[in-house]
C-alpha cells in the first residue's frame, strides 16, 4: 500500500510539472518559428545576417497568442488526469492509514478491502446492535458514576460521625452512615456486573473468539469487517476482555489465590484512592470507587489495573463513527452483497 501511494504521488508530480513546463506560450518557440517563416525552408544560410557597422533592424514585436484549440483540449485533459491521480493517491494514503490504525498486515488488508462475508442490509443489524450495546455501557457507566458519589457522600458522613475531625463520636449517625455506606457497596457491584456484561457483549461483536468451522471463519471475517468500518485500532480498550474474564471466573482466580499461599486478605474491597497502601491488604479485587480503578488479577496470576472512566470518551468515538459506518463499507467492500431472502435489519 505505501509503494502503491508513493508510486501515485509521483505521478500526480511528474504530470503537474508537464503542465507547467509546457512550451507552446514561450517566447523563445515564437521567435524561433517567427525566424523560420521568413528563411523559407528554415536554412541558416537564408537568414540575413548584421554586420557591425550596419544599423540594427527593428527588432520583431511578439504579442501574446491564445493556444490552439488542440493544446487547450490537451491541457484540460492532462488536469483531469492530474485531479484522478489525486483521488487515487488520497484513497490510497486512506487505506495506509485504515492499515496503520488496525495494525494489520498488508496483505491482510488487501483481502478486507475486496471481501466481506455479508452485504450492506446485514451490515444495519451489526450496526444497530453495537448502537444498543454502546448505549448501554454508556448508562451503566453514568450509573456507576452515580452510585460512586453516593459512596462518597456515605463515607464521608460515616467518618464525620465518627468523630476523626471533630474529636466526637455520634453513635446513631454513624451507625446510619455505615448502613449506607454498606448499601453503597452493593449498588456499586451491580452496577460494575451490568457494565462488564454489556461491555463484553459489545467487545465480542467487535473482536470475535476464535471459533471452529464455517462458523468460526465468518465470526473472525465479521470481526475485522465491524472493526474496518468503524476505526477501532486492535489497541482499543473496547476489545479488551481481562476485567469481564477476571470477575466472571472469579471462582478460578479464588483457586489460584488459595493454592498458592493457602491464605488471602478479601475476596474484594472498596476503597478511596487517598487511602494509604498498606490499609489495601491481599485483597483479590480492589475497587477505589471514587476513580472507579478496578485492581484484579488476570489468568496469569499478574496485577492488572482497568480505569473505566477511560471507555466513555471511547465509547462516544465509537458512537459518532456509526454515522458513516454504511458509507466506509461501501468504499471498503464495494462487492459485498447479502445472502437470498430479505430480513429486517432494525
């Protein structure tokens, strides 16, 4: 793709310059042909010469001449040739940039360009669903955000009757601000499974799992087609699964944690981000549900750590990209065509 690029942009160069290094208005061609007219047949024997002592003749007068009608039809051909490899060379510095951006290999890319297993009526449904999913993750996230402030809100409340500021212990308002604190806690787990079930679902239509068979063929094809027409790069976090798999299969890592060194802290805590480290302990999952930073530990054993206020700028790119999904993969898959039978794609 680049040497095709390169090769373009060298040609839109070659003929521009030819456009305008032509000859036809140069006064030099004039003069010669001015010359040539009056020695007849163009001999330089024919051509009078001047002597040192004899008066210089009047030297011709060249006025300007409009150009053939044959040159000008030339002309305006060679700049439409010139505006056509332009074209070219755009769309082709858009597919290196289509190739940079999904970190592919080129002839990876070739392929996607001239296949997709599904035409432009199915391609609404894929889209209409990443629509939906995208939507979702965006309200469970907003509500995470809510239930978060109310989390702080109760701890701060709960640490105000308790008197660490004011030197005052105020047992019935404590106890009331460690109840919500506590009904916080739940509230923000749920909202953490919906986010996680919704942004899983999505990452799967953008990212497939390797499948068997046909079926698995067209899964990983369906895959890179969604992921072309909407620019997600492979380094999008939309495609990363760890967190969802970390806490899905919890039960796994909880097996890890017991049979490596037969004892843990929590299963999980909430914390804030200005706690001290040393108040963390060996918690499995750590939540700071003022940052919504969630700390786990992925299939390896290894500490990994998901910051999910980073998806919603994500998330909206992804949204503002559907708008012109239809009209990329047209440019994309100009040979895409849907199996028999019509379907409603809503």
């Amino acid at each position: 793709m680049l040497r095709l690029w390169h090769e373009l942009l060298c040609k839109v160069r070659r003929t521009w310059k030819g456009l305008h290094t032509r000859p036809s208005s140069d006064s030099s061609l004039t003069l010669e042909r001015h010359t040539q007219s009056r020695s007849g047949d163009g001999d330089a024997s024919c051509v009078p010469q001047l002597s040192c002592d004899a008066a210089p003749s009047q030297p011709p007068i060249h006025t300007a001449r409009a150009a053939p009608p044959s040159e000008e039809s030339d002309r305006l051909t060679s700049h439409a040739a010139v505006s056509r490899d332009i074209v070219c060379a755009l769309r082709a510095l858009y597919f290196l940039r289509l190739q940079l951006m999904l970190g592919v290999m080129p002839h990876h890319v070739q392929t996607m360009r001239h296949s997709s297993p599904f035409g432009t009526v199915a391609l609404q449904a894929y889209l209409s669903e990443i629509r939906d999913l995208a939507s979702s993750v965006l309200y469970r996230l907003r509500q995470l955000d809510a239930a978060s402030g109310r989390w702080e809100a109760a701890r701060a409340d709960a640490d105000s009757a308790l008197g660490v500021r004011a030197r005052e212990y105020r047992r019935e308002e404590h106890a009331d601000a460690l109840s919500r604190l506590t009904s916080e806690h739940r509230e923000v787990f749920d909202e953490l499974e919906a986010l996680l079930a919704a942004w899983a679902r999505l990452s799967l239509l953008l990212n497939p799992q390797k499948g068997k068979g046909e079926a698995g063929v067209f899964a990983l094809a369906r895959g890179h087609v969604l992921r072309a027409v909407l620019a997600v790069s492979e380094q999008s976090p939309l495609l990363d699964r760890d967190l969802r798999n970390s806490w899905m299969h919890f039960d796994e890592r909880l097996d890890t944690v017991i049979r490596s060194t037969g004892r843990w802290g929590n299963r999980h805590r909430f914390i804030h981000s200005s706690d001290h480290a040393s108040d963390q302990g060996s918690s499995i999952r750590l939540i700071e549900v003022d940052t919504l930073r969630v700390t786990y530990p992925d299939e390896k054993g290894d500490r990994k750590t998901a910051k999910l206020r980073d998806l919603e700028p994500v998330l909206l790119g992804l949204v503002n990209e559907l708008t012109n999904a239809s009209e990329r993969f047209r440019m994309l898959f100009p040979d895409a065509h849907d199996a028999d039978g019509d379907f409603d794609a809503a």
